[in-house]
C-alpha cells in the first residue's frame, strides 16, 4: 500500500482516532496516580555454617588433613 494511500484512509477516520487516543492518554494518566511509584524489591538470606556430626569420620579427619596437606607440598617439589 502506498504512502497516500494510508494517509487518505487516516484522515478519514481522524475522528475516530482522535477521541481514542485522547481516551488512552486520561485513562493511563489517571491509572499512574493509583499505583504504587518506583521499583523495590527485597530477599532475605538465612546463611550457617555446616554443624559437624558426631560421627566416627570425625575421629580421623585431623589424619586425613595432614595426608592432604603432605600430598599437596610434595607436588609442588620435585625430588631429583
């Protein structure tokens, strides 16, 4: 569709226009001053530390550092 077409076809219905979008302008004004203005939003975070367990694992977790703490010193030396 040409351009002159489309703006023959809106000058006829101007009349029609004109009044709707008078109606939407009053209508979302009037709606603005009902809500709630600006964005807030909140989170609440609950954070612990894992409690430990009295369990037999615990008995040798002290002998299982040290192994790893071993293991990790002789990777980063080399032994020639």
């Amino acid at each position: 569709m040409e351009l002159k077409k489309m703006f023959k076809i809106l000058s006829k219905y101007i009349y029609l226009f004109i009044p709707i979008i008078i109606l939407g302008a009053v209508i979302g004004a009037k709606s603005a001053k009902l809500l709630p203005s600006g964005y807030s939003q909140s989170q609440l975070f609950f954070l612990a530390s894992p409690q430990e367990s009295a369990s037999q694992n615990n008995y040798y977790s002290p002998f299982f550092s040290q192994e790893n703490a071993r293991n990790f010193t002789d990777t980063g030396t080399s032994n020639s």
